[in-house]
C-alpha cells in the first residue's frame, strides 16, 4: 500500500490544500493528513479546530485520515512507516523553500518529496491570506471547504 504524509499547519485549510490532497489519491492508497505545531507561526485557529475542519472535509473518504504532531515530519514518517511526503507548490518562492526543506529530509532519511503544481484556479489561495479576509470580516466562503 503506497502512503504519503501531507504535513502542514492549516490554518486553515484551503480549497488549494483539497485539490492537492485529492489529486494526490491518484497516486497515493493512502494519506495521511499531519497538522504540525510550526514554532515559528502564531496560529488563528487551535489545534482542535483545525482538525476538525480537516476531518469534516474528508469525512467521506476513508483514504484519508488526519493527526496531529510535534517535531519534525520526518521523524513522524519514521514512525509511520512513510516514505514519502506529498507537498504542493503555488509558484516558485514556494518552490524554492520546499526545495531547501525536501533536500534536508532527504539527507536525513530516506524520505522522498512528491511535488504537486497547484491548479491554476487555486494557485492564489493561501492560509496567510485567507486569514486575511477573516480578519477583516471578509467572506472567506469559496476559499475554504
């Protein structure tokens, strides 16, 4: 059975972050969504409800399933039994720092990255600016599930 861990910190997931996922099911048996604590990122929405919305928008999809962790991911791989990490790219800064971090992991275990171009209708989406339009009382409604 072929697994990929799709780690990030959704906050909070996006239409961007589904496409990815389910493009990902054509490749994958399996994936495991990791909601990661990032230390250098102060978050919106708590770990709880993160989850929650992740797990609401693939509540049907018994291909999916959904944790948290600390740490680093690939030491969650390590411990999953996972060897490859799924990632999606929006443009090429995005590119240029999920590089540098596959490169990484990849000298520090066996993990290989599998990069997914984000599709062109959902490549301008991101937590950062979802958050955005929350704050400002914004209707957030067709970027989020």
């Amino acid at each position: 059975m072929k697994k990929a861990i799709f780690p990030g910190s959704f906050d909070p997931i996006t239409i961007g972050h589904v496409d990815i996922i389910n493009r990902g099911l054509h490749m994958f048996d399996e994936i495991i969504i990791a909601v990661g604590e990032n230390s250098s990122k102060t978050n919106m929405f708590s770990l709880e409800e993160r989850l929650k919305f992740i797990t609401t928008a693939f509540k049907d999809d018994s291909r999916i399933t959904v944790q948290s962790y600390q740490g680093l991911t690939v030491d969650l791989c390590d411990t999953l039994n996972v060897s490859v990490i799924l990632r999606g790219l929006r443009n090429t800064t995005d590119f240029e720092f999920e590089k540098s971090i596959a490169n990484v992991n990849q000298a520090m275990t066996n993990v290989e990255t599998v990069f997914l171009l984000s599709s062109p209708i959902t490549s301008h989406i991101s937590s950062s600016i979802v958050r955005e339009i929350i704050k400002n009382k914004g209707d957030y409604q067709n970027f989020v599930p």
